[in-house]
C-alpha cells in the first residue's frame, strides 16, 4: 500500500462530511465539520507517518497538543470563558491542528520521495 493513500483519503473524508453538512439535513445539528474530523484525521496522521518515515511521532504531537491546552485552558478560563465553549473550541482546534499536521507531513514525505 502507498502512503499517499492516507492523505487522500483523509481529503475525500473531509469534503464527504463537509457536503454532508451542507447538503442534508445533518447541517440542521450543530455539530459542524471540524468537529467530525478529528479522530479520524490524527489516526490518518498516525498512518500516514508510519508507512511514509517508519515511525509516528504522534503521541510527542498529542502530549504537545495537551500541554498547550493546559496553557490555554489557565489563560481563557480565567478571562471568563465558560468551561464547556473552550473545550468545544480545544476540540475543533485539535482537528485544524491534525489536518495542519498532515498537510506538512505530506508535503515532507512528497519533497523525500
């Protein structure tokens, strides 16, 4: 198997949700792309760093992520943030920052090839 394969599936997955919100009734929830995303695009990240490098550097990505969600999560939660928005946010925020991921990732494994 190709280790592009991830990446584009990862792109395909992305634009059926994105059509699936727009053009049904599953827009109608509130639950919007960049939630959907996430878990499936930090496992395509995973996949796609396996097959292309050999290894995945996901979990040092993952602890990063946390570590910088403690951060914000002091700052915005005591400038009067609730609670259950910043996560709603942290959650949309680690699917920009997975999809961003893999974008680097496959344009560093197609400059390597």
């Amino acid at each position: 198997m190709q280790w592009w394969i991830w990446p584009l599936g990862a792109v395909s997955f992305i634009l059926f949700i994105f059509v699936l919100n727009k053009w049904t009734r599953f827009g109608e929830f509130k639950i919007k792309t960049l939630d959907i995303i996430v878990i499936p695009v930090w496992v395509i990240l995973h996949f796609t760093m396996g097959y292309r490098f050999g290894v995945s550097l996901l979990l040092w990505f993952l602890l990063v992520w946390f570590v910088v969600g403690t951060i914000l999560s002091w700052f915005l939660l005591q400038s009067k943030w609730h609670w259950r928005l910043f996560w709603h946010k942290y959650w949309q925020w680690s699917g920009l920052i997975g999809s961003l991921l893999l974008l680097i990732v496959t344009i560093i494994g197609f400059w390597h090839h």
